[in-house]
C-alpha cells in the first residue's frame, strides 16, 4: 500500500553564507516505525474576505495520527489566511505561503479553521491520517 513521504529543502542567503537545509521522512501511523498513513483528505477553496472555512469535513480519530498541509496560492502578497483550531490562533499564511504540520482532532471541536483577510484566497489543503469517524448530521 502507498504511503506518504515529506520533503522540505530550505534555502536563504540571509547570512553572510548560505543556509541550505533538506530533509524528507515518511509519516508514520501512531505507535509504529513500519506502517506509514495511508488515508488522505484532499481540497481547494476560495475563501472571501471575513469569511471563516472549517478545512476538514471529516473527523479523523482521536490519538491517531494525522498530518496537515495548507497553501496560500493567491497571487497578492498582502492576501492572507489566519489559521486557528478550537479558536486557539496558529498563525497566518500570506499569498504563497504554505505549512505542513502535525495535527490534534481530538474531538469534534478540534477543526482546523481558516478567515480570510485583504482579498478572496485560494486555499490548497491535504489531510494525511490514518483512521476517520464520519461526522452524523
């Protein structure tokens, strides 16, 4: 079965000499060193200005493990999401920023939600995980 593997390089020339930094690594389920997650939720939306969007639908199980990645793919700059879980603020993502970060869904309330600022931004997102609950209506 296909599992998922991350690869970040980073470059700067911000110091007197260049910084390059790479690294790649498989994500693995909870608890194991040979299984890798295998379950995906995958989504692009435009959100308008003070609009607020839940990215993912579904619920992934608790204690499990889950891997969240999200970009700004607006082409202004001064375009920005702020990202929260359970009103808790994580940060914001400019036009052209990205994260990719480890997630806690550890219960219904814990979505990740993005409110957009300065424009309509278009938002690329990816759930790695390893076990979902449907969420009854």
């Amino acid at each position: 079965m296909a599992t998922t593997t991350a690869a970040v390089t980073l470059t700067s020339d911000l110091l007197s000499d260049n910084m390059s930094v790479s690294a790649s690594t498989t994500c693995m389920k909870a608890g194991t060193t040979a299984d890798g997650l295998t379950q995906m939720e995958y989504g692009y939306v435009e959100v308008a200005t003070g609009d607020e969007y839940d990215l993912i639908a579904t619920t992934p199980t608790a204690a499990k493990a889950s891997k969240l990645y999200v970009k700004n793919h607006s082409a202004d700059e001064t375009y920005y999401i702020a990202i929260t879980q359970n009103t808790q603020a994580i940060g914001r993502l400019y036009g052209g920023d990205w994260m990719f970060i480890p997630a806690d869904f550890h219960d219904g309330d814990a979505d990740i939600a993005i409110t957009s600022s300065g424009g309509t931004n278009k938002i690329e997102y990816a759930l790695f995980h390893e076990g979902t609950v449907l969420v009854t209506t």
